[in-house]
C-alpha cells in the first residue's frame, strides 16, 4: 500500500497552495483577458467573483480534503457515496485537459528565455511567436517543460512540490516588484496604470453580465478551482489549521501576484505605444516583445519577465499533475515515480494538438475554463452546500474562532448565490466552447 504524504510546515503548504493559484493564470491569461474584455472594468468584476464565488469553493474544497485525507475522486466517495464520485473525475478531467495545454505554453516561456538572452525574437517579434507556438518547436519544449514539472512531482510532496514552491513563489514576487518598480520609470506608465487601474463605470455596468463568463472563468483558473488541486492538497493537512484563514491567506497572495503582474505588463505595453488588446493568448509573447524590443536593456527586462512567468507556469503545472498521481498512486497501488511519468507522457500526448495548431489551444482553454472548472465548481457547491452540509460546517469550525456566524453565511452563498451565479455562466460557457471548437476545426 502507498503510504500517504504531508507537508512538513504550515508556510510550505500555503506557498505550495499559492504557487497553484499563482501561474500562468496570472502572468498570462490575466493580462490578455483584461486587455481584451476593456481593462479595468474586467478587473472589478474579476475581484468581486474572487471574494464572491472564489473564496467560498476554495473552502469547500479545503474541507473536503482535510475531512477526507484521500484523493480528489477518492474523497467524494468517502464522503458522498459512490453517486457523487463523478465531481472528482470531473476536476481531474479538467485539469487533465489544462495541463496538456498549459504544459505548451511552458515550453513557450523556455523559448523566451533563450529568445531574451540572444535577442532572438527582437526584428520581428509577430514572426517570431509564429514559429515558437507552434509545430516542432512547440513540442519539442513541450516535451521539456513536462519532464521538468514531472521531474519535481517524482520527488514527493515535501522534497518535491514543498520545497519547489518555497523558492519559486517568492522569486516570482521579487522579480515582477522588480519589473513593477522599472516600469513606473517609463514615459507612458501612466496611461497603462489608466487603462488598468481606473474602470469605465458605464462599460462596468453596462456589461456586467458580459464580463461574468471570462471574469469567472479566470477566477476559477487562477485559484486552482474545480480541478481538484486544493481538495488533493488539503488532505494533505493536519486537523488544527484554521482553513479559512489558510483560504484568505492565498486569496491575498494570489490576487496580490495577479495585480503586480499587470502593474509590470501595461507600463511595458503603452511605454512603447503597443495596442494591449491585440496579442490574445500571445499578449505576453507578442505585445510584450514588440514593448522590450523598442528600449535600452529591454533584452535583459525580457530575460527577467520570462524566468517568473516560467517559475509561476511551473508551481501551477505540478500542483495539476499532483491530482492525477495522487488519484493513481492511492488507487491502483502503484508507486510515485512510474505513475507520475505515464501520466506526463499522456498528457504531452494529448496535448500535440495544441502545440501543431494555436487554435486548438483556444478550444481546450475555454473548454476547461468555461464548462469543465465552472461544472465541477457548481457541483462541487450543491454537493457541500445541500448534501454535505452539516458535516461540512463541523469541519469548517475546526481551529476557526466565530465558525457559527460564518459557516452560516458560507453554506448560504453555497447554496443559492453561487450555484445560479456559475448556471449563468456554464450557459455561455458551453455556447462560447462550441465556437471555440467549430473554429478549430
């Protein structure tokens, strides 16, 4: 029988929860969504969604975890019969599906990196994100940026995630303060900090339903939701941690990292008069290396943004490829190491598509973002919120001082708030899946 894990310290699980929260969700799909869905009327809705919607899921998910101790699938069995096990599947699906796209967009990042030392990718920087996105390029760092993330999952839970996530998330946090600090310097900052920081009441009213099905899925992809990684970690967990506090404190982090990245990205962007709204998916690749490819040490600001975002895309991508080892290693008695590279090997596998072609990469994006995470997430809130619930609150109060007050409050907004909240969203989120997809093919 495989014996199972903790974490050896408090501080290592929070920076091993937030390093989940804190990816490429943050660094890049963050920017670009903000660009494209107007700026800083995107950014108020996403914050209202992630104290609204956001903070009461990662609790649920924490107390299904810590109640359990099992893996994602294997924890709604436990505690909801076999009828219910299907949300787990459903979170390690989506994060099946994120990671084989998620792990391309890795393997951009490393080909950034060398690209900012050589300056590879200053002449003609559209070009040059052609060539890098997609085709034998693509998988080759593909290939590499999963060995690597499998490399770490092979080394367990402290010698592995634990430890990675205490170099690589206050690294991150150094090295965007630092790319914030430089911006602010330039001439144009201030139109970024415009464009990002001060909302269009009209556009925030007038849209707000608009901006509900990006804003949420963001939300939910920046925190790790609905795909089981804050379930797999928190069983993991010893039973006197105040998981609410332990909730506000990644909350915090992880906001925080998602708001510094744009204070680095937007002065970047305007200094250089580059149109934010233009890149998609390439936003940080394309608009970005136009922005460094037009001033002094831009090469060396480059090199600086990319070993961040490599560094967060990397604390995102194990915590994904944890669940999957978890639910196998526990399940099928199989040991860590043979678990752990099978599974990387499939999900390079399964992710071919999206590293030929960049709009395949769009149809798994808003695939996993807009049906798979805000599905589980809806499930996952009638689940606690209407099956579970006693139980639940019980778990909520453990080392929580005030727990009645707000394990009350919790369980309504589960109940009924978030539940038609997210019903709104997975209806256009299976609409806009449909485009993705018809246009992908």
């Amino acid at each position: 029988m495989v014996q199972r894990e903790s974490w050896a310290t408090r501080a290592g699980f929070i920076l091993a929860a937030a390093g989940s929260a804190v990816g490429l969700g943050n660094i890049w799909r963050f920017p670009f969504l903000t660009a494209e869905s107007g700026g800083a009327a995107f950014l108020v809705a996403y914050l209202l969604l992630v104290v609204g919607v956001g903070l009461p899921l990662v609790l649920a998910e924490f107390v299904i975890g810590r109640r359990s101790n099992r893996n994602v699938i294997g924890a709604f069995e436990e505690l909801g019969r076999s009828n219910w096990r299907f949300i787990g599947g459903l979170g390690a699906l989506a994060g099946f599906v994120i990671l084989s796209y998620y792990s391309v967009v890795g393997g951009w990042v490393i080909q950034y990196i060398i690209a900012s030392v050589t300056g590879a990718y200053t002449s003609d920087p559209a070009a040059y994100f052609e060539s890098a996105s997609a085709g034998a390029n693509a998988i080759a760092f593909d290939a590499l940026f999963m060995a690597f993330v499998a490399g770490i999952v092979v080394l367990g839970v402290r010698s592995g995630l634990e430890r990675a996530a205490k170099f690589m998330i206050p690294s991150v946090v150094v090295l965007l303060v630092v790319l914030a600090g430089y911006g602010a310097t330039l001439e144009g900052a201030a139109e970024g900090y415009a464009f990002y920081l001060s909302p269009d009441v009209s556009t925030l009213l007038g849209d707000a339903l608009a901006l509900l099905p990006d804003a949420a899925g963001q939300a939910f992809f920046t925190l790790s939701l609905g795909m089981g990684v804050m379930v797999t970690y928190a069983s993991y967990l010893g039973e006197d941690r105040s998981l609410l506090n332990d909730s506000l404190i990644i909350l915090v982090v992880d906001t925080s990292i998602a708001l510094l990245a744009g204070l680095a990205i937007f002065p970047f962007l305007f200094s250089q008069g580059v149109d934010p709204g233009t890149g998609g998916p390439g936003t940080v690749f394309v608009a970005l290396g136009t922005a460094f490819a037009e001033f002094p040490a831009g090469r060396a600001v480059g090199t600086v943004f990319y070993v961040a975002l490599f560094m967060a895309a990397v604390t995102s991508a194990f915590s994904i490829l944890e669940v999957i080892v978890a639910y196998v290693t526990e399940t099928f008695d199989v040991d860590r190491k043979p678990a752990t590279v099978g599974l990387a090997v499939a999900i390079f596998l399964i992710g071919i598509p999206t590293a030929i072609d960049i709009r395949y990469l769009n149809a798994y994006d808003v695939l996993a973002n807009q049906v798979l995470l805000i599905g589980g997430g809806l499930l996952l809130a009638v689940f606690v919120g209407w099956v579970y619930a006693a139980d639940a609150v019980d778990e909520f109060q453990r080392g929580t001082r005030g727990g009645d007050a707000l394990s009350a409050i919790w369980i309504w907004l589960l109940r009924v708030p978030i539940v038609l909240i997210l019903l709104y969203v997975l209806y256009f989120g299976v609409q806009a899946t449909i485009e993705a997809m018809q246009a992908a093919l």
